[in-house]
C-alpha cells in the first residue's frame, strides 16, 4: 500500500500542510486502509522539496511503532502493519502512480501503459493500492462518523468536502476547505477577497499544469468532478491560482508546456516532441512572430497529443493550451494579428517609456539601469533609449515618482533628448 | 564518497523500496554532489548496474553531477511564484551575482555558480510556501514575498558583496 505524498502540481501544498501538520492522521487512515484490504507493508513517497513534512512523518511512525500501533500483532491482534518512507527526487512525472513505483523500485521514474493497474500488479509486482495523502486523512473521520455523515457534505456526484489552496493574485492566499460543489466566485471573493490591488480578476487555472484555466465569466461554476471537467478543467490535486489583469494568459499557456517539456519522462514521442514543438509555437506568439495560421496548428497539435500519449502528463499537458484558447481567444489574436500583450507582459511586445510630465529628473532610473538606456542629469527629463532598452523593468522599480510606464502597442510623446524640467509646472 | 561511507549510508535502508534514491539522496545532503566515484561505489556496494545509477542520477532534478557554490540559491517557478514574477526574481539575482542568465552546467543543468564559489543559483517547482509568493530558498532556509528591492538585503546574511576569506 502506497500513499502518494509526491504533491506535484505547483502552487499546491494541501499535502504538505496535512502531514506536517498532523501526521498521525495519514498514518491512522493507512492502518485502518491496510487492514481492511490485508496489506502488510505500506510506503509514502514524499517529495524531496518537504524536508519539514518528511521529519515529522519520520517521528510519528516511530511514535507510532512505540505505541505498538505499526509493526508485529498490533493491539495484540494477528494483524501487522509497517510503514516506510521512501523519498521523491524532483520528477513531476513520479506522482503518476506507475512512474512512482518505477522509482521506489530504484529505477528512472517513467510511466507504463495500464492495464496492469498497480492494484493488479503493482510494487515489485505485488498488487498495491495506491492513494493520496488527502484520501488516507479522510479516512479516520469516516470510519469514525460513518459514511452519511461525510456523503451529506457535497453534491450529487461529489461528496463530501476538499481542500484547496488558493494562491496567486488573490488577497487572502491559504489552504480553504469547502464542500464540493461551491462556486468558483464564492472561493475567489468570499473566501480570498479578490485580487489584490484593486484590479480585476481575470481567471483561475485549476488542477495545476494538467488543469485548464476558468475566465470571470464562469465563476458561477461549482468547484467538483463534474462541472470543472465540464469547463474543460479538472480538479487535479486541488490548486487554485488566481490570475488578474496583469496576467497573460498566452504567457500562462507557454509557462505550463515549458513545465510539460521539461518534466516530460521522454518515454512517447507525442508529449516528447509535441509538447516541445507546442511551446515553440507559444514562445513564437508571445514574440510577437506568430501567425494565424499557428494558432491552427497549436490546436491541431493540442486535440493529437491528448489522444495518443501514453500516460496522463502527456494527455493533459495540452488542457492550459485548450482552455486559454477556447475563452481567451481575443488575447491569442492580439498577440499575433496587432502585435501587443493586452496585459503587457510578453517583453517582446511591450515599452517602458518615462512620462515627461511625472518625471523629476532624479536620476534615480538611469543610474540603475542595467544597460544604460536612459538618458538624463540632474532636473532634466529622462528618456529611454528604445533601441538599448532590454525591457527588465528595473525603472518601474526603482522609480519613487511612477514616472514610468509600461506600453503595448501604443506610444507616448517623450522628448528627443534630455530637456530642463520647467519648475513652474 | 569512498565504498566505506557508501555502506555506511546504504546500512540504514532495510527495505529495497526507495532505496536507491534514498542512498543517493543522503550522500548528496553529506558532499553536497555526486561525483563519478561516488556513483561508482553505490553501484557497487547496492550492487545494481551502474550504467542504471547514471540515469536515475541524470532523471532526477535534484541531484548535482558537478560541484556547486557555498550557498545553493533556489528561486521557485512554481505557478504561483511565476504569476507573481519569479522570472524577474532570477534576473534580478544573476543581474547581482554576476552569472550569465541560461549558463549550464556540464551536467546541462541550469545551475551557475559565482566565481568565488560562493553561491549556486538554481531554480525548483514549489516548495509548498504558495501563500508567501514569490518564493526563494537559501541553503533549505524560505524566504518569502521576495522582490527586486530586499534581495540584496538577504543575500548580504549569506556574505555577499563581502571580499572573498581566501
Ligand atoms: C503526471 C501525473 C502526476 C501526478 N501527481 C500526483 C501527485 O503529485 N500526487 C497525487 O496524489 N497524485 C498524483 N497523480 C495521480 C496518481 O496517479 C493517482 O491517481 C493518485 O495518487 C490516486 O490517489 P487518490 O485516488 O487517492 O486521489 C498524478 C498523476 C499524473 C498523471
Ligand atoms: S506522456 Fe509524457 S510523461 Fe507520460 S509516458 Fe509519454 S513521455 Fe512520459
Ligand atoms: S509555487 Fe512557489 S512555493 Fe509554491
């Protein structure tokens, strides 16, 4: 028996909280999952990333074994049950449950083709039930308060409660548990208070890299099984990461296939070769060199790779790809028909630019510029050179008079060269 | 390592499930990297193939192959970190560090070190602090809410822009 502590998907850490914070309670609910299907050996495999999680796991099993409740005739009963930890090394792939098995047993972590599922034949052969930290913690309280109790909680098809992390632009960033089934606008303002900063929200992207990304105008959607897979997300392990205005969402799509190109195991040529050429395409838009006729082909590209690639990474690595395209269409099209990044943050496609109306000539930006780009003295207007300019943004930073703006697609007037800030102004 | 130390290491695994890694994971916390005599010895003493301890050594993220810096400076670009501009993050700090940007190692890794030896810029996907984005590590230490302003300020903790003790 196996739980899976290997908590893959970026800007989720619900596992990371409950082990840490309660390891007992994985612990409990693996004993109690044990004896019920006659396993004798049970393992977690944790990520290496979670030195703090793997410590405290490590007492309470010896806890645990001290208390007589791991180990030989536990309570004195006929029934013995051990657990063992074994350690991720930093392969995203390694939480498909084939892969982690392929790497407890020593070997690189890559998938293989199911059926045999692991709980036909699954560690060293043996069959092996494999569950996710989560499951395992639920467990205890079910068996504790009985099923009704938990199947009350929740909707028809999805029962009973689930934690998410809600992160990213939001106010009020954290682990929330809700029922399944509460609305995705209940979780973003209610719960997380909106964005940040007074903007707008823009989209959620749920279940992490193999998740889709859900605009505004479906925050009436309720957060289960049924309707995310309906939005043409999924649940995943439950991360929810609010983007607002400032977000692009092409960008968005381009960082998650640079996630599926870099954590692909290489085992099946369409995520191996697909996903990179999908990204190609994407860093290609996002330069501001893309055509309609890329876009075409991205989803073209997108529909095969979900169909033909071997385990479930390569089959839904295209879901960021699909979704933005499907709700965020117009974004693609400003990058590729007028040349802009609608939330400017494609640097190919945007300007810094000094308003000279803001500026207080205090060189503050020029002496800070990497690769100085900016022309000015004390009490004169400064001005970017837009030809040295590497868009870093450093100014926008340093800059204590917002004096700089950042432009796509558009231009302001700025002088040619320095000129003597009018004091009357 | 030498095969005593391997052995050492390898005594402390009772089960063959995880061990591996396990082995590989603890030398590389004692030398901080594993060099070719290493990865030669744990394919003696566990006596597995060591053309299969080369690969698991080269598919896994976390392991190091060359030796790195002092200070292992982890940026993450996990997806919370990365809408809240971790890439400026990395630039930012090879912009202070002096370390080309995409420089790799021999391993092909993207893990430059300063040439005072004094730090390693890596980066990694979540270290499950997603509520304090953006988020860097320093020698297992978070920091989070990081930006352009107080990074010099926690890189000076670590002895940076101090003239190197040798
Ligand atoms: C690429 C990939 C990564 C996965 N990562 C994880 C993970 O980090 N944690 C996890 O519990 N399940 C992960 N899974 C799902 C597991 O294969 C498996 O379905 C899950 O552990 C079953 O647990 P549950 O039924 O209790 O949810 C991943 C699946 C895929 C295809
Ligand atoms: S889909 Fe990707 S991760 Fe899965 S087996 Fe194929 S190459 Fe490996
Ligand atoms: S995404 Fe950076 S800590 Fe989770």
């Amino acid at each position: 028996m196996i739980c899976n502590a290997d908590e893959g998907d970026p800007g989720a850490y619900m596992n990371r909280n409950e082990m840490e914070s309660d390891p007992h309670m994985v612990i409990e609910g693996m004993i109690i999952g044990a004896y019920a299907i006659g396993a004798n050996e049970g393992y977690i495999y944790i990520r290496a990333e979670y030195p703090l999680a793997i410590e405290r796991l490590d007492r309470a099993i010896s806890d645990a074994r001290a208390y007589g409740l791991l180990g030989n005739n536990i309570l004195g009963t006929d029934f013995s049950f051990d657990i063992h930890i074994a350690r991720g090394a930093g392969a995203f792939v390694c939480g498909e449950e084939t892969a982690l098995i392929a790497s407890m047993e020593g070997n690189t972590g890559r998938p293989r083709k199911r059926p045999p599922f692991p709980s036909q034949k699954g560690l060293w052969g043996k069959p092996t039930n494999i569950n996710n930290v989560e499951t395992w913690c639920n467990v205890a309280s079910i068996i504790k308060n009985g099923a009704d109790w938990f199947t009350r909680i929740g909707t028809e098809k999805s029962k009973g409660t689930k934690v998410f992390s809600l992160v990213g632009k939001v106010k009020r960033t954290g682990l929330v548990e809700v029922p399944l089934g509460t609305p995705v606008k209940t979780i973003v303002y209610d719960i997380g208070g909106g964005a940040t900063d007074n903007k707008k929200v823009k989209a959620v992207q749920t279940g992490g890299p193999s998740g889709g990304c859900i605009p505004d105008s479906l925050f009436d959607t309720q957060v289960d099984y049924e309707h995310l897979a309906d939005a043409g997300s999924i649940m995943g392990s439950g991360g929810i990461v609010v983007m607002d205005e400032d977000t692009c969402m092409v960008d968005t799509a381009k960082y998650f296939l640079e996630f599926a190109v870099e954590e692909s195991c290489g085992k099946c040529t369409p995520c191996r070769e697909g996903t990179y050429q999908m990204h190609r395409i994407l860093e290609k838009i996002t330069e501001g060199k893309g055509t309609n006729e890329d876009i075409v082909l991205l989803e073209k590209l997108a529909n095969i790779i979900k169909l033909t690639a071997l385990c479930r990474l390569g089959q839904t690595a295209p879901n960021p790809v699909l979704t933005t395209l499907r709700y965020f269409k117009d974004e693609y099209l400003a990058h590729v028909e007028d040349k802009r990044c609608p939330a400017r943050v494609c640097r190919s496609l945007i300007n810094y630019y000094i308003d000279p109306a803001a500026c207080r000539g205090c060189t503050i930006c020029s002496r800070n510029c990497p690769v100085e780009a900016i022309d000015g003295k004390p009490g004169y207007i400064h001005i970017i050179d837009q030809n040295k300019c590497i868009k870093c943004g450093t100014c926008m930073e340093v800059c204590n008079f917002s004096a700089i703006v950042k432009l796509s697609g558009e231009s302001i007037d700025t002088p040619f060269a320095p000129i003597p800030i009018n004091k009357g102004r | 390592m030498d095969r005593k130390n391997v052995s050492r290491i390898a005594r402390k695994y009772n089960v063959y499930s995880g061990k591996l890694l396990g082995v590989l994971e603890d030398i590389q916390k004692e030398e901080r990297y594993l060099s070719e005599e290493t990865l030669k010895n744990v394919a003696d003493v566990l006596d597995v193939p060591l053309t299969r301890v080369y690969s698991v050594a080269t598919f896994y993220s976390f392991f190091n192959l060359v030796p790195v810096g002092k200070h292992i400076i982890t940026v993450c670009m996990g997806t919370a970190c990365h809408v809240k501009g971790a890439y400026r993050i990395l630039e930012v700090l090879q912009d202070l560090l002096g370390v080309r940007p995409g420089e790799t190692t021999k391993d092909g890794k993207f893990m430059p070190t300063t040439h005072d030896k004094k730090f390693t810029v890596s980066t990694a996907r979540c270290f499950g602090a997603c509520s304090m984005t953006p988020v860097v590590m320093i020698d297992g230490k978070i920091y989070g809410y990081v930006n352009a302003k107080n990074i010099p300020l926690i890189l000076k903790e670590y002895g940076w822009g101090e003239k190197n003790e040798n």
